[in-house]
C-alpha cells in the first residue's frame, strides 16, 4: 500500500488522515505530501488501519495520537482529560492581558489553560486544581515537559485551596445539560468535564457562589461558558456580587467568555 492509497481508505478529513499517517509511519506530515508513492512498511500500513478504524468509531485523533496542539504547546491528552479546544485560547488571551501575579485554573484537565499562562507570565504564580487524579498526572507530565512550575492541588473546584486568594481565577468549566443532543458527538471524552445539570450551569452557578471569597481586591474571574449561556452566566456573577463585563466572544463570532470582578 502506498501513501497515496493509504489516505484514500475510509472517509476521513484529509488533514486528519495525514496526521495519523505521519504519526503511523514515523515520518513528518510534509512527507505524505512530498512522497504520495512511497510504499507503506506493513507494520506502519497496520498502524494506520487501526487509526481509521478507531477514528471511524469517533475516537477524537487527539487521543489516538496522544497529544493536542494549544496556544503554541503540543501537549499529552489522554481520555482523563478533555481535549482542550482552540476557543479556549480566547480564555487564556484575555488572562494574559490583566498581568495577574497570581493566577488560579480550575478544573485544569491536561493542564493547558494553566500552563499557557505560566509560559508568558513567568513570574507569576500560577495555582491549578482537578478533581481528577489521573487529569492531574498528566498536568504533571505536560508541566514537567515544558519545565514549567504550576503549584497543582487535587480536590474539587475552591476545597483543596482553604482560604487563599488570588488576583485572577480562570476556569473552563462543564457547561452541557445532561441529554444535550450533542453529547452523541463526544463519547469518548470525561463525562466530568462536560456535564453540568440539567441546564449545563450547576458549575458555574458554584464557581460563581464561591470565587468572591477566594479573590483579592480588584480580582477577577473569567469563565468559558456554552452557546446561549452569557445572559444567564453574567446574572449569576452580578448575584454573587461581581462587576460584570460586557463579554467576549470566539472567533466564530459567539459569545463565550463572561467576566466579573470584586
């Protein structure tokens, strides 16, 4: 089987079928290009097959690859952690712009979110917590790999933090109602990092109750949050006593981060 041959197995994305032929074969996504005639060794030829099928089956190519690209970073994924999105980049743009000295991510997952901001805000401190164990070693590993110094806490969102404070939180929370149609679309991924109740607001209606107590004068919290759900977020963060901001929307155009202060 040639390469040529081989991306025309399955019904794949053409750049996902290149990715997991590069990752098969060993060689770099430029050479499926460069070289279609190249013959597949049968082992790399089994390799791939077993990719499209699992592919096939909605397996997210960051988990049969093992890593995902964010803002600037190829980071390890695993199952244990949600496969973190490029809309989320927008969380981490706007963090970035209020130079916290400290910073606290909650639900890290894989740790990107955290380790963004510590890659470009060097001397600050930059604290992140799971609930996950599992999340959290591969935080751990993406941290170490990076050489990048995060204080990670294991608990449940604000309960492994006692009283400290901090001059800005992040946090990309679950936020899709248990029997959304759209979780057919992400079998694969934590159920923990995804749902959120019956209107996909349970965490952010805790986060929103429990972040005034864990900023600092002048502090902020930034929350991802799902489409249609700005209204209802930022009146969650004004009733618990936040200054609001107008909101920030993805490059699609669609409200995605909302904002309040003490």
């Amino acid at each position: 089987m040639t390469v040529q041959e081989a991306l025309a197995r399955g019904d794949l994305d053409p750049r996902e079928a290149r990715l997991l032929l590069a990752a098969a074969g060993g060689f770099p996504e430029s050479a499926v290009l460069a070289f279609p005639e190249r013959e597949l060794p049968e082992e790399s030829k089994a390799t791939y097959l077993s990719f499209v099928a699992r592919r096939a089956a909605g397996e997210p190519v960051a988990y049969i690859l093992g890593r995902k690209e964010f803002y600037g970073m190829e980071l390890e994924v695993t199952p244990a952690v949600l496969v973190p999105r490029p809309e989320t980049e927008l969380l981490v743009d706007l963090a970035l712009a209020r130079q916290p000295a400290s910073v606290l991510d909650l639900g890290t997952g894989s740790g990107a979110i955290a380790l963004a901001l510590k890659r470009h805000l060097s001397s600050a401190r930059v604290v992140a917590s799971d609930a996950s164990a599992e999340a959290l070693a591969v935080a751990r590993r993406n941290a170490a790999a990076f050489g990048l110094d995060i204080e990670w806490r294991l608990g449940r969102w604000f309960e492994p933090l006692g009283g400290e404070r901090f001059e800005g939180i992040v946090c990309n929370p679950p936020y899709v109602a248990v029997g959304d149609p759209h979780l057919a679309a992400l079998p694969f991924e934590p159920r923990l990092a995804l749902l959120a109740g019956a209107d996909g607001l349970d965490a952010i209606r805790l986060l929103a109750r429990e972040a005034p107590a864990h900023l600092m004068p002048g502090g902020w919290l930034l929350l991802e949050h799902g489409m249609g759900q700005h209204e209802a977020v930022r009146a969650l963060l004004e009733a618990a006593g936040l200054e609001t901001e107008t909101g920030w929307p993805d490059l699609a155009g669609i409200p995605r981060v909302a904002g309040g202060r003490r």
